[in-house]
C-alpha cells in the first residue's frame, strides 16, 4: 500500500533542475547570440539550424511518434514555400496570414493523402510517399498559374518590412523568426508527446493490433500525426520563401528535403523530442561548410558523406546521438 | 444477466474449420474456461468475438447488441478487453507507460490516468517494476502486464488467452489469486486455459472445443464426467 502511495506522489516527468536551467539557459543564449556579433554567415548557419531542426521535428512526429515512415515530406514544405509567395505575389495577402493558410492546405493535403496511404503498410506508405513528393515537383513545374517552372519571384519591398516579412538591411530579424518558431514547435511537440494523443500515437507506433484492443482507432491516430506533422513543415517553408524571396519547384519541392529530414532525424535521435535538434546541429553545419569548400551543391560529397554518417549511426548507436546524453536526466522512466 | 451470446459461429481458414458452428452463452459476473487440445480453435474464438478475425457466419451479441463485424477498437470502446496468446505489450515502454494507454480510455487526465495505472498495476503486483521496459520483463511478468492493461479500459468482459501459459510454475497461484480477485470486483471473464487443475478451480462453466467444434458446455463437475472431453481432452492429460 505505501508503495503505492509513494509511486502516486513522483512527479509526472522530470523536473530535475538541472535539465530545467539547462534549457533556460540555452534559450538566453541563443536569444542573445547575434549580439555577440555573429556576422552573416553564422546568422544564415544559426537560421538553418532553427530552420531544419523543426523541419526534421516535423518528420519524427510522423516516423518516430506514430511509426509511418513519410520520403515525401518536402511537399509540405513546398506548399508552405509556395502558399506565402503565391498569395502575396497574386493578391497582396501578407505572409504572416498565408503561414497559416500553408499549414491548413498542407493539414488538408495530409488528410487527403493520408486516408488512402495510411491504409498501406509501413514500406508501402513509405514508397507511395515518395513517389507523391515527386509528384508534387513534377505538378508545379508544369503548372503555369504558379509560374511553372520558373517559380515565383517575390518583389522585394522598398526597405525592411515586417508586415511584408522581408528584411534586407541585416539577416537578424530572420534569425529571432526562426527561433521563435523553433522554440513554439518544439515545447508544442514537447506537450504533444507528453499528453494523451503522445502516448496513443507511440501505442500505434509499437504494436497497432495491442493498441486496437485499447480502443485505439489506429488508422485515425496515423492520419492525426501525419496532419500534425505536415502542419509544422508548412510554416518552414513559408519563412524560408520570405527569407530567399525566389522559389522554383526544384528547390522547395526538392526531394533532398524529404531526405534531409530523415538523415537529421535519425542522426539525434528518432522518436527522441530532443533528437532532431542534435541532429541539425550537427548535420547543417556538417552541410554548409561542405558547400563553402566544395563548392556549389557540395558536389556529391555531402550526399556521400551523409550515407556514411547514417551508416555509423544505423550500426553503432540506432538510438541517435541523442543516446550519449546520461539518461537519467533525459527521461525519467530510464532510472531504475 | 446474459452479457455475451455467440451463435452458430463459424470461420475456415483454407480448408482447415478453426470455428465450426459454434454456440454459447455468458452470464454475468461468471467466470467461463474455455478448453481444448492445441489447435481446437480457442484463440480464433477470441479474434472472431474481438474483430480481429472476420467470421464466416454466425453472430456474436454484447448486452444484446449485435457485435458482429465492428472493428477492434470499436468492440474494444464498448467494453470488451483482452490479452494475447502471443504477447503484444508495447515493448519500447515502461509498464507503467503500457498501463496508462489503456486508463486513458476513461480517463483524459494524464495524473488521473497514471495513478489509475499505478493502482492497477498494484493490483497485478508488479508497482515496483513500473519504471521498467516492457522488454525487460519475464514472460510472467508480461502476462500480467498485458492483463493491468486490459483492465485497465475497465472493460465489462475481459477476455485471457492462457495466462498461465509458459510462466514459471511458482507464479501461477498468484495469477489464479489475481483472476479471483478480478472476479469479484465485477469483471465477466472468458479465460482459456490449458492447465485444468486451474480451469476447475475458478470457473462456473467451461466450453470444451475440438477440431473446431463444441464438444461440451457446463459446470466443472459435468465436464469432469463427459465422455467426449474425457476421450479427446482430459483423457490425454491428467485430470486429477
Ligand atoms: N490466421 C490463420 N491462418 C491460417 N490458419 C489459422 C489462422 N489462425 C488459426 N489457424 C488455424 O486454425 C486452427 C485453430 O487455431 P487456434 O489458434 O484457434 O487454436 P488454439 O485452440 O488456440 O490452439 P493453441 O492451444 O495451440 O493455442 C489451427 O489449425 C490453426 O492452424
Ligand atoms: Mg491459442
């Protein structure tokens, strides 16, 4: 009986301070980084970071929370990218609204997908996803109202611009937008898998035949994750079309985001909150300097060099690098 | 009060008849063993009441509605709980995690829903494993997580597919003592069980089946008599 009462009064999840002023901590310093004069090729690399770590959170709700593995993900990125430019080119709306608007057309286009996909099994969803993510490049590059495959071209405002999200005098507002994003998705997602709907999607993911006697719809649940998490990569999009101001089909329907995402994913840690902002501090920065020194694309380099860190990860820590952090201060259940 | 009513119940896999015309009843509050030699059709029995297995014919009724090709999840929500022959815990999770997927079914509360956990799993006697991963569980252990987590969608009608089964022979009075205890706190139970020492003890009635077929229906003491169970059941295993 005592021992009942003892497990009743533990805390519901870590609240070691540790952990707490850890996270604290880090929010300071990266509120208060640029001011430390980054210039703007550490800002550009910071943006990036920010940028694919919600990218890749937006992947691991899909694969690591509820078990589909999507490789067309990059088409949500797409219609966020093309949602703000399309609208505001076209109609003058304000990107700050079609953010929005990018996410319910990707929730929607989830939903759409994901009724007739999620019936596959896994490596059928996968295949079918990635075939949907080339799709989508091949529909916009032949689809003359969105510019083909010219793409959109936003014109650029006078000066900065807030309620026209364009700033050209310094990167540093695009940074505090992207951080704010990170920092909003990645305590949603954080909530996510620490409330009902977190732990039935891990049921889904496990074993959906124990989740179904649970009364656990599990076709609904996948179709749930995969709207949520076409919902984060839209804005992503969107904030990256403002930040370029040029898109075309071959850069925001590009099937390296579908990979990337994956790669960032696994390389922290999948199923891991915390997994896919070790991944992208690692992996962008590993992305941008191959460019810098080789050269353009990064040549096929980084392509090579990705399939070798995704082969070590994959044979010597499947859990991510997010496994190297001690345990018991991650997660509480891994005490004993 | 009759809570479970199979009728004519019938479902053939290839030409193998694993569920052959089968019929019975479940009164409330009773305790019903179902028995058989390996291969009679037990399990698929639980699958065909459950959903998890289409049937060819025949209808299943719950409380007097018909349940008969609703999914799982559906049988499920209306109070219909169980455990699997070849266990399925969420192996990943600790047990504690295990047990409140199942008390979210009642409960939207995440502390609600873990202290109704934590009490379940006292229940089955295993709070001090709650912090453990399911992998790193015995197959007893396991069974009883299984059961913690059926219970705890507070089901009206909580199916067992031999809990017994595989476990250390040491752990077996305690998981009888459970299913008693389960008992009495309201639960229906259809448990099948191949050791009949046990089904002897706890149940009110038992469903023998062979090759797909009811052989026999009744009390403990009428099984114990009939012919047949006796030649194709108990007569290849000790009854005493
Ligand atoms: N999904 C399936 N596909 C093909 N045959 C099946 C399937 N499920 C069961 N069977 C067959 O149906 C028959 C009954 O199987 P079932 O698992 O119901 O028996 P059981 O009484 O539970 O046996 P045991 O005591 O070994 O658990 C067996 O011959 C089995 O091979
Ligand atoms: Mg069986």
């Amino acid at each position: 009986m005592d021992k009942l009462l003892i497990a009743k009064s533990e805390p519901l999840w870590n609240t070691d301070k540790r952990i707490i002023s850890l996270i604290s901590g880090l929010i300071v310093l990266l509120f208060a980084l640029p001011h430390f004069g980054l210039n703007s090729f550490y800002l550009h690399l910071m943006i990036m970071i920010f940028m694919h770590a919600v990218m890749a959170q937006s992947w691991n709700v899909i694969a690591g929370f509820s078990g589909q593995i999507s490789l067309g993900h990059g088409a949500f990125f797409g219609i966020g990218a093309y949602a703000t430019s399309f609208l505001y080119v076209q109609y003058g709306i304000s990107p700050w609204i079609s953010i929005f608007l990018g996410m319910i057309v990707s929730g929607v286009a989830a939903v759409l997908i994901g009724i007739p996909m999620l019936r596959l099994s896994g490596h059928y969803f996968a295949i079918a996803t990635l075939l949907i993510g080339i799709s989508f490049q091949v529909i916009f590059q032949r689809w003359e109202w969105v510019g083909a495959a010219s793409g959109v071209w936003v014109p650029m405002t006078s000066g900065d611009s807030l309620l026209a999200l364009q700033f050209h005098s310094s990167k540093m507002p695009y940074y505090y937008i992207f951080l704010v994003f990170f920092i909003i998705t990645f305590f949603l997602v954080w909530l996510l898998s620490r409330s009902k709907l977190g732990y039935r999607l891990r049921a889904v993911r496990d074993d959906p035949q124990a989740a179904l006697s649970l009364c656990i719809n599990v076709s609904n649940y996948k179709i749930i994750a995969y709207v949520i998490s076409a919902m984060i990569m839209a804005p992503m999009g969107s904030l990256f079309a403002q930040y370029i101001l040029i898109i075309d089909p071959d850069r925001v329907f590009n099937i390296e985001i579908s990979i990337i995402v994956l790669l960032i994913t696994v390389l922290g840690g999948i199923g891991n909150v915390w997994g896919p902002i070790v991944g992208a501090a690692i992996l962008i920065p590993i992305s941008e300097y191959s460019r810098i020194y080789l050269g353009g694309t990064g040549g096929a380099v980084d392509l090579i060099l990705y399939g070798l860190i995704l082969m070590l990860i994959c044979i010597f820590r499947p859990e991510g690098l997010i496994s190297f952090f001690p345990k018991n201060i991650l997660e509480r259940k891994k005490q004993r | 009060m009759k809570i479970l009513s199979v009728e004519n119940l019938s479902r053939s896999f290839g030409g193998i008849k694993a569920n052959n015309d089968i019929s019975f009843e479940v009164t409330e509050g009773t305790i019903l063993g179902v028995i058989g030699p390996n291969g009679a059709g037990k399990s698929t029995l639980f699958d065909l009441i459950t959903g998890y297995t289409k049937t060819d014919n025949g209808k299943v009724s719950f409380f007097n509605k018909d349940i008969s090709g609703l999914s799982p999840d559906k049988i499920s929500s209306l109070g219909i709980g169980r455990t699997f022959q070849k266990l399925k815990p969420f192996a990943d999770q600790t047990l504690l995690e295990n047990v409140m997927i199942g008390s979210f079914v009642k409960e939207d509360n995440i502390k609600k829903a873990r202290d109704k956990a934590l009490e379940i799993i006292d229940f089955v006697d295993l709070i001090e494993k709650r912090h453990h991963f399911a992998r790193e569980l015995s197959t007893g252990q396991r069974k009883r997580l299984e059961m913690a987590r059926a219970m705890a969608i507070e089901p009206k009608l909580l199916l067992m597919d031999e809990v017994t089964g595989g476990v250390d022979q040491k752990t077996i009075p305690g998981l009888v003592e459970l299913i008693k205890k389960l008992k009495k706190s309201g639960v229906t139970i259809i448990t099948i069980e191949h050791n009949i020492n046990i089904i002897m003890e706890i149940s009110d009635n038992i469903l023998a089946l062979d090759q797909g077929k009811r052989i026999a229906y009744g009390t403990p003491k009428e099984i114990q008599q009939n012919e047949e169970v006796i030649d194709s059941y108990l007569g290849t295993v000790d009854a005493t």
